[in-house]
C-alpha cells in the first residue's frame, strides 16, 4: 500500500506493504466499516473533496488500533506510525494544488 501524488512529479511514499495491508490493516477496516479505506487494497483515486473523508477515516482507523493490536505486539509500532505518518502527509496537502488539478493522489 502506498500514496502517490501525482502531479508535475510523482511521488511514492510506501505505507505499508501488501501482506502487512491484508493481514492487519484490512481485518480492522472491515470491522470498522471504513467505505474509503476499504479500497486501499485494490488502490483508490480521490477527489479534493473527498480528502476531508480519507482523513477522517484514517484517524478512526489511528484510534481502532489499540482496541485491535496491543503496545506490545510485534508490529504495533510499524503500525501506529506508518499510519501517523499518512495522515501528517495527507494534512500537508495544499488543497488548492489538488481543486486546480495540478495535483492527484491516489491511495493503494
């Protein structure tokens, strides 16, 4: 799983790799109910108004860990920050690059 802006450069930023996805991501995403989320697998494009629903989603899915997977188990930290880290990434986004086109992300 990874984020990709897409615009006058691309940018990978790896989020998580696909067995990790399946195996612990997916499993809380399918609990929880998370409609956005729930794509990430097969990859997602959204639209700049549909940002403020991706983040939501993943601050709910920030805040399901702990009910799901411990501080002590073995990749709960891998967890916690890579997730930490999208969402600070996704935070940053200019929302005017993305309503002039001039840049597109894409979650999967």
């Amino acid at each position: 799983m990874q984020t990709r802006q897409r615009g006058m450069m691309g940018i990978l930023r790896p989020v998580s790799g696909e067995d990790t996805y399946l195996k612990y991501w997916l499993p809380v995403i399918k609990q929880e109910g998370y409609a956005w989320l729930r794509g990430m697998g097969i990859g997602i494009d959204f639209d700049p108004e549909n940002l403020p629903e991706v983040l939501d989603e993943l601050r709910q899915l920030q805040a399901a860990f702990p009910r799901y997977y411990t501080p002590d188990h073995e990749h709960y930290e891998y967890l916690t920050s890579r997730i930490a880290n999208l969402i600070t990434e996704l935070e940053a986004i200019n929302p005017d690059d993305l309503a002039s086109g001039k840049l597109k992300l894409f979650l999967g």
